[in-house]
C-alpha cells in the first residue's frame, strides 16, 4: 500500500507546487485607480507604491504622524469628517500594506455609503455610539444583504474590501473612530458624489434610467453640491 500511496501523495504535491507557482505569476494589485502605458518617461509618475528614499537617509520622522491627534471640522453638510494617514501622510508606509484614518462624527452625523477599492477596513469606536452597515455585492437571489450594527465605545466592524458601507452618529454626543486599512492608498468612493457629482456630469439618461427616477430628480440631484468627507 506504502508503494502506491507515496507517488500519488508526490503527484498531489506537484500539483500544489504548480499552483502555487500559477498563482505567484500573477500582475500585482495595483494602488491607485489606473496606470496608463507610456513610452516617454519626461511625463511617467511612478506608480504601486512610490520611489524609495535611500535606507540610510530615512528617519523616525518618516514613520510618524501627530495628525490624528486633533479632531476634524464636522461644520459640513454630512456631519463627518475623515482625517487619513496613509502614505501621502507617512511616507515609511509604503509597500507595508496598511494606513489608519480618524472619523469625527457630530451628532447626527453621516460617513456617507462609500467604498474602499483596494482595501479590507477594520473600524473601532472610541467616542459615541455609531450604526453601521455594509451591504454585499448583487448575487442572483441572495444579493445586496445589509449588515447592520449599533456600535458603542470600543466595539469593533469590518467592511470587507469594495464593499458599500456607511456610517451614522445615532448618539447625542459628538463620535470618534478610527479605522484601519489593508493598503496603504486604500482609496475611497462616495456614492453620491461619484454618481451625481461626477466632472463632467453623467449623462442623465443613465440616471434616469438606472435610479428609476424623473428627469427633474435627476437634474436636481446633479445640480447640488456633494460634500467631500474624506
Ligand atoms: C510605445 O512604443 C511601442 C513600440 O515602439 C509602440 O508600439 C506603442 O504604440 C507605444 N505606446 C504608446 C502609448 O505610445
Ligand atoms: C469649521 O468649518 C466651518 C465651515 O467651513 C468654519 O466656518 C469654521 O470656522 C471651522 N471651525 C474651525 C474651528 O476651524
């Protein structure tokens, strides 16, 4: 039994080993919304991450941020402000896959449904009491499911990577979170603004159409100002 059983365990082994190797073959993630191809580098920007500061050059002032320590303006029409520290903040976390972001919340205020496109979030509040959700991509049947969850002073939500997900303050106080991030450029999406305040406008046939909505709504809804949060 040993005889046959030893190539057949070999055979699945190479098979692992060729998948691994399949599987390492791959593009990289890329870390920012598109790369564009071209031939004269006078006008290239480096991209997936950024050029390397000479190891000898670096310092402790490259892996810091005293940033996070003041709190956001909420005076804006959401109520929320997001302050990020990702590598345009701390320029030490490039290649290392992660960033952080505080979100300061007055009451009543909203971290409008948007999205990370390149990043898993893990959330924790540590002021006020938060409701949160993420809703899951359209899946014939079972899709578009919200996960919603009251949060209080030290709890902790994931919003998996590319996932629609939002914030509200439903305390009587002002909220603090901070939220951290699988990228170090995790990106961020707001519905409305992308959908409504795009520059130039969406043509609004496709409003219309996709929302089900009246010319008029369309027209009104592109012609407010989307407040930027983040
Ligand atoms: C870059 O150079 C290649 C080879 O000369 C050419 O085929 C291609 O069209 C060029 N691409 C761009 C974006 O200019
Ligand atoms: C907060 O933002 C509002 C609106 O832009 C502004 O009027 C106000 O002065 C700001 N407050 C502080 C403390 O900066």
């Amino acid at each position: 039994m040993k005889g046959v059983h030893f190539p057949v365990t070999a055979a699945a082994l190479s098979v692992l080993a060729f998948t691994t190797l399949l599987a390492s073959a791959s593009d990289p993630d890329p870390l920012q919304d598109f790369c564009v191809a071209i031939n004269n580098t006078d006008f290239a920007v480096f991209v997936n991450g950024k050029f390397c500061k000479d190891p000898n050059l670096a310092s402790a002032n490259d892996f810091f941020s005293d940033k996070l320590r003041y709190s956001g303006n909420t005076s804006n029409p959401v109520g929320s402000i997001v302050t990020a520290a990702n590598v345009d903040v701390i320029p030490g976390l490039n290649t290392l896959g992660i960033s952080f972001a505080r979100v300061d919340f007055a009451p009543n205020g909203l971290n409008p449904p948007h999205t990370h496109p390149r990043a898993t979030e893990i959330f924790i509040v540590l002021e006020g009491s938060l409701y949160v959700g993420f809703v899951t991509s359209n899946i014939n049947g079972d899709g578009n499911r919200l996960f919603t969850k009251v949060l209080n002073k030290g709890d902790v939500f994931v919003f998996p990577i590319g996932l629609i997900h939002f914030q509200l303050n439903v305390g009587k106080t002002n909220a603090l979170a901070l939220a951290a991030f699988g990228s170090q450029n995790p990106g961020v999406i707001t519905i409305a603004n992308a959908v409504f305040g795009s520059k130039p406008p969406i043509n609004p046939d496709v409003l219309t159409k996709a929302f089900q909505l009246d010319n008029n709504v369309v027209d009104y809804l592109q012609k407010q100002f989307w407040y930027n949060n983040s």
